[in-house]
C-alpha cells in the first residue's frame, strides 16, 4: 500500500535527497512536499497524510510550530522531525511535544527505518482502537440480549400463572 508522507520542507534539494533516500531503500510513498506554514496547513486539512516530515529550521515558519499545529488538527499522525540543525534540546523538546522521532540529515540511513516504524506504530493504534469499539459494541449487545431474555422470562411466568 502506497502511503502518503507530507514533507515540510524548504530547501529543494534536500526534499530531493530525502524522496531519493526514501526511494532506494524501497518505501513505497507519495510525497507532497510544501515550505510555507499556509500550504501545510492546507494539505493537512485536506487530509490523507499518512505522515508527516518536516525540517525544523524554516524562513518565516520552525519545526516546533508545525509540530503544535499538526498535534492539534491531526494528533493521531506521526511526525518526524528531519533536521541539519536542531540541537539535543530542541531534539528532546520535539519529542516531549509529541514528535515521533527526530534525524539528522547527516544520519539519513536512519530515516526510512523510522518512517516504517512510525507508520506500523500507528496502524496498530489504528487497529487497537477498531478492536475497542468492536468490544464496546459486543458488550452493548450482550447486555441488550440479557435484558430481552429477562423480559421474556418475565413476560413467560406472566402467562403462565
């Protein structure tokens, strides 16, 4: 299944080099790539982003304020955070925020790895709350089916006396 990753970057030739990376390593993905915090916006809204990859560093617009943004309109969507400058602190602030993961572009062979388990993550979540609400449905109907018998067995003594 082709998954589809928004990429928040400014610097064409990295988003470049990170599609290629992303490719030879064989992760089978559409990226739409955008470097202006009204355009993420808008493609966020827009919806079926699978994940989202943004640059920390970018005129006009940071890492940390997309990662706010994307926390608050589409929480359950893994973010990673791919980065030439951000620092431990920053690093250790994105992930307390709610990043899934952070790479240095200099550590690209640690991208593709983190993408997959960002998105398996996410699926069993996904997966984890179908089975809750399957199990919520099932107790409602346990409990419905035992108060129909009751009141047919109610409704039985009735007619029997």
């Amino acid at each position: 299944m082709k998954c589809r990753i928004l990429h928040l970057e400014d610097d064409p030739l990295d988003a470049e080099l990170i599609l290629r990376r992303l490719e030879e390593d064989g992760l089978n993905c559409q990226i739409d790539r955008v470097d202006t915090e009204a355009a993420f916006l808008q493609a966020l809204e827009g919806g079926g982003v699978d994940l989202v990859l943004a640059d920390f560093s970018l005129p006009g617009a940071d890492g940390m304020e997309a990662l706010r943004l994307a926390r608050q309109l589409k929480p359950d969507i893994p973010f990673l955070i791919v980065s030439g400058v951000i620092g431990e602190e920053a690093a250790v602030d994105s992930l307390q925020n709610g990043a899934t993961d952070y790479i240095l572009k200099d550590r690209l062979s640690r991208l593709t790895p983190a993408v997959r388990r960002a998105l398996d993550e996410a699926a069993l979540r996904r997966d984890r709350e179908s089975l809750g609400d399957q199990l919520t449905r099932a107790q409602k109907l346990e409990i419905f089916g035992e108060l129909a018998g009751g009141v047919a067995h109610d409704y039985n003594n009735i007619l029997t006396i």
